[in-house]
C-alpha cells in the first residue's frame, strides 16, 4: 500500500547527525572558552576543548579516512588535520574555532539538503485509494471509485478516467481483457479486475520512487569542482610540506615553521569553493519542491537555467482536458431546445461529457427511464419524449470532428436534433505564464488540426505553432528550435520530444507515467505559471553559484597570499576561510526563502 510522506517539521532536522555533532561541538567549545574567561585550572579548558575536537570533527575524519582507502584526499580530512596540527602546537582554542565553523558549515549543506527532501517528498497528492493488494488478487471496483490496484478487468463494462495516468482526456471503455491502471476513476458501470502488478511497481509508486531520487544528481558545476578538488587538495598537501620541511631545513623554528604550514593548509583549503555550488542549487530545488515543481536533479536545474526557448504541448498541458460545449449544430429544432434535450437525459450521467452538456444548459428538465450503455451514449424520457445522447453518424458528426472537436449526436424520438461539439478548456492561467517566459520564446507544438491549434495559441498568445506532429515530427521540431529548448508536455506521445529536449517538463496530474518518468522536472499541482517561476529562480541560482565561486576563490587568493608573504595570525586565517564557507553557505540558502519564490514569479 502506498502511503502519503509526511514532510518533516524544522524540530526533526535537529535530529540529523550533522546538526547534533555541530551543536555539541559548540557547546563544548563554548564551555572551554567560558572556562578559560573564568579563570579555571588550564587542564578543564583543554579537555573541554579536546571534546569539542572529538564531536565536531569525528565525522569529518571518518569520511576523510573512508575519501583514502578509496585513494582520494576528501577536504574534511584536510580540516581535521588542520586542527589537531593547531592542538598540537598549543593553538587548542583556534584548533576548536575552526572545528566549530566547520562542523556548523556541514550541518548548513545538511539542513538544506534535508529540507529539500522534506519539500519533495510531500508533495504529490496520492489520491489513489490503492488496497494493497498482490499478483493474483482479484477486486471489485464500483461506480464513482478509484481502482485499487494496476490489472486486467474480468467481468463488467465501464468507461474510466485515466486522464492521471495515461493523459488521455476522455474517459476510455473498459471492458473484459482491458488493462486499468491504480489510482484511476471508474466511470458509470462495476469492474472485477484481477492484479497483474506489485503495488510497488504500479505508476503511483514508481513516480514516489523517482521524488525519493530527487536531488541525488549533482551538478555539472559540482561534477568539475570535485574532478579538481583531489588534485587540488593533493597541492595543498604537498605545499603545506614544502612550507614545514624546507625552512626546517635552514634553521626556522619549529613551532613558528609549524604555525605557519597550518595555518597555509586552513586557509588553502577549498571547503568554500566546494559549498559554493550545492546550496543555491538545492536550496532552489526545495522552494520549487514547496511550491508544486518537482525538480528530479540540481543538473536539471543547472540547465533550466539556460532555457532560451519553451515548446508546449496542447492537450492536457495549455488545455485542462475537461471539456465544455463550444459549439451547438441544431437539425429540426432551436439552440435551447437541444441543449434542454440533452442535459435532461445527461443529469444522471457521471460521463464527463455528460457534465459538460448539463454545465451548458440555461435550464435542465426532469427526466426519467434514464438508462447509461457504456461506450455509446445514454437514454432517458424527457418532457414525455425518448432522448438519446452519445455516438453517431452523418455529415454535421463529420464536420463537428474534422473541426477538431468531439462531436455528440442528439436523437428525440428516433430523429437527430442536433450535434453538439465539445472541446479542452484552455488553461485560466495558460495566457499569463506564456507571458512571463522572459527570455524565452513560447512555441506550441501539437498533433491537432492547424485551425485548432491556431484558436488556442491565439488565447494563450503564441505565434509560433507547429501542428499536425506526430510524436517523431515533435523530436525533429524540438531540434531545429535550437539547444536549449524546454519541453512541456503530459501525454505519452509528448515523451519522445520531453527526452530530447534539453529539459523537459510534465504536467503532474495529467501526466502520463512514461512522460512523468521521461521529464527532467514535474508541475505537481498543474500550475502552468509555476514554470516560468522555476526557470527564473533557476538563473538566480546560477548568477548564485558564480557569485559564491568568486567570493571563495577571492577569500583563499587573499588569505594564501597574506600567509605567504606577511604574518598571518592563525585565528585570523580560520575565521576568514570558514567565515567564507559560512558565508557562501548562507548566500545559497537565500533561495530557500518565500521571497525567492515570489520574485522568480516576477512579484515582491
């Protein structure tokens, strides 16, 4: 049985390791630095100090030792070392001051990173009343219900709603041999449907599955910085060397000569340019993640960021795949007299095109001997006159159809009386996000008819359409748009052209699994001005991380330079280099703020 997560309350982040062992560091260093401003015996200081190295830096060490028996020189290693070295020379208080900042450094990446997990994975709305069941498990499933489990109906007929799995607008008949998926809405009749999938395979699953993944990717900017870090770090080893071993060998002083390489190594050390990149960039996957987008990697976000044109798809992406009556075609009677004839015998029906001929209608008669056949339409008395609503034939279906719309023929007492056309509502926030793509030129690319497509790019305001698209024409349409396209899309025909995108966005919802796990990033909530919101907060994160990248390569030009040619006292040098890790920390954690968000949606 699938189960909804929880997003974890602030006091649970206090339960991470990083965040425990950096709090007692600061306790215990905190106590040392009291005990020495009271003036007690110098042995208690030492030890508190000593404890504040143990908790503060006992993680480090142990990934540091783990970082070399895979032959790599880890950064925490570098600090862990830093420190003992300053103990080891008397320097105990500027060894603890630099063990407490790092620590609390790692507990800021750990915070956001959690906070970032805490965001997404509570996210999803899982609806589906699933049962548990296993392969093999047979179950009924009544009108009105969501069908429990992915199987094979064996008895019964119904139309259901697949529009969350699948994408298709309108409901699909089932009948025996036909596959149902979990989490869809059974339509008007009974289905016994037998299991042929683990309920932790089924699409729900597999897409609670892939949130769990969600920033497990790293960037391609922190791919690079860790590429260099070991090599860098192994510089850094062996210039603190040359700094110690070669004035030894002319006579310096040890403790003067050790002072100095240590304090080189501190200040040398990239932990800031390390933490320069991560922050922004999960910071900003964990406000999206609050705010209904779902972003699978911070390599995702990276290329977000560089978005330079947005291709949407139609149906169930700029459309909400709910249909509504746009055209009436009367045959023998007046507008309203079809419209009343139909919603009369469509009040009982549960058939979303049924609600949308009743939603139509100024006035809805009582009806009655209301009869639904699954698949072709309903009957009813209405007015003392037989009605039939559903499927038929003739040149004004025709027409109705070849208009791109979903033609309904209306029969009163055997003879037609009209054929009403039905058609996607387009989005109410469709027009305001294709105009908050700053930066980014909109193009509609569907496999509708032009004139179709032509009326709804006009109501969302797109000049550029493609239409007529199979799922290979999209692909090839997406790759003449240029490198940097963003596909948005839902169906499973989108998917193709959603994987050859240089992003690619599903429309949760309504999303098919296929165009779910094919996208880079998922609108949960269908909020279609939430994807100009991610783009821009994306290129915040960007000018983020070159920001942090120049501020801590700035700090360690200085900092190694005023080591290298002046006196530069130890304290100094651990408050300048971690204060910049700090620093570049909080700088990324600005994003995860509500005003981030609100700004990336062009409001203050």
């Amino acid at each position: 049985m699938i189960e909804r997560a929880t997003p974890a309350r602030p006091a649970r982040r206090l339960l991470l390791p990083e965040v425990r062992w950096a709090l007692a560091a600061l306790a215990l260093f905190l106590a040392g630095l009291a005990a020495d401003l009271a003036g007690s015996p110098g042995w208690l200081s030492w030890v508190l100090y000593l404890a504040c190295y143990g908790a503060g830096g006992w993680e480090p060490l142990l990934a540091g030792l783990r970082a070399l028996r895979e032959r790599t020189l880890d950064v925490d290693l570098l600090m862990v070392v830093a420190a003992v070295g300053a103990a080891a020379i008397g320097q105990v208080f500027d060894g603890g001051l630099l063990i407490v900042i790092f620590a609390t450094s790692g507990a800021l990446e750990a915070v956001a990173t959690r906070r970032t997990a805490d965001s997404v994975r509570g996210l999803l709305d899982l609806t589906a009343e699933t049962g548990g069941y296993e392969i093999g498990d047979e179950f009924v499933t009544r009108p009105g219900q969501r069908i429990g489990g992915d199987g094979i109906v064996l008895d019964g007929a119904s139309e259901v709603d697949q529009s969350s799995v699948t994408g298709e607008s309108m409901p699909v008949p089932k009948a025996p041999g036909d596959e149902v998926f979990a989490g869809t809405l059974n339509g008007t009749g009974m289905l016994r449907v037998r299991v042929t999938r683990d309920p932790s395979d089924t699409v729900l699953a597999r897409i609670v599955a892939m949130v769990e993944e969600a920033s497990a990717t790293k960037a391609r900017t922190q791919l690079f910085i860790e590429k260099i870090e070991q090599r860098y770090s192994a510089g850094v080893v062996v210039a603190t060397l040359a700094l110690f071993l070669v004035p030894l060998a002319f006579g310096a002083g040890l403790q003067d000569t050790l002072l100095r390489a240590m304090t080189f190594m501190i200040v040398a050390s990239p932990c800031a340019v390390v933490l320069a990149t991560m922050p922004p960039l999960l910071s900003a996957i964990a406000n999206a993640g609050r705010h209904g987008v779902l972003v699978k990697s911070a390599v995702v976000l990276e290329r977000l960021g560089t978005t330079e044109r947005v291709a949407f798809d139609k149906t169930g992406t700029l459309t909400e795949g709910t249909p509504r009556v746009v055209e009436v075609r009367p045959l023998g009677m007046s507008e309203p007299d079809v419209l009343r004839y139909a919603a009369g015998a469509e009040q009982s029906s549960e058939h979303p095109l049924g609600r949308a001929i009743v939603a139509a209608a100024d006035r809805v008669p009582v009806a009655g001997d209301f009869r639904a056949e699954p698949g072709r339409g309903v009957h009813a008395v209405v007015d003392g006159r037989r009605v039939f609503v559903g499927r038929g034939d003739g040149d004004p279906v025709r027409e109705v159809e070849a208009a791109g719309r979903t033609a309904v023929l209306v029969r009163v007492d055997g003879e037609p009386a009209g054929v009403l056309g039905l058609a996607d509502r387009v989005r109410p926030d469709a027009r305001a996000a294709v105009g908050l793509l700053a930066g980014a030129s909109p193009v509609l690319l569907t496999g509708d008819n032009e004139r179709v497509a032509a009326r709804v790019a006009d109501e969302v305001g797109i000049t550029d359409v493609r239409a007529g698209l199979l799922p290979q024409d999209k692909v090839t349409a997406v790759r003449e748009l240029g490198e940097r396209v963003l596909v948005v899309g839902d169906g499973i025909n989108d998917a193709p052209a959603l994987a050859a995108a240089h992003t690619g966005i599903a429309m949760g919802r309504a999303g098919s699994d296929l165009a779910l796990e094919t996208a880079d990033a998922v609108v949960v909530r269908d909020e279609l001005t939430a994807i100009p919101a991610v783009v821009a907060l994306a290129r915040r994160a960007r000018r983020l991380v070159l920001a942090n990248l120049v501020i801590a390569s700035a700090f360690i030009a200085g900092l190694v330079l005023w080591d290298l040619f002046g006196e530069l006292p130890l304290p100094l040098g651990v408050a300048g280099h971690e204060g910049s890790t700090v620093l570049v920390a909080l700088n990324g954690l600005r994003l995860l703020g509500e005003r981030a968000w609100r700004t990336a949606q062009g409001r203050r």
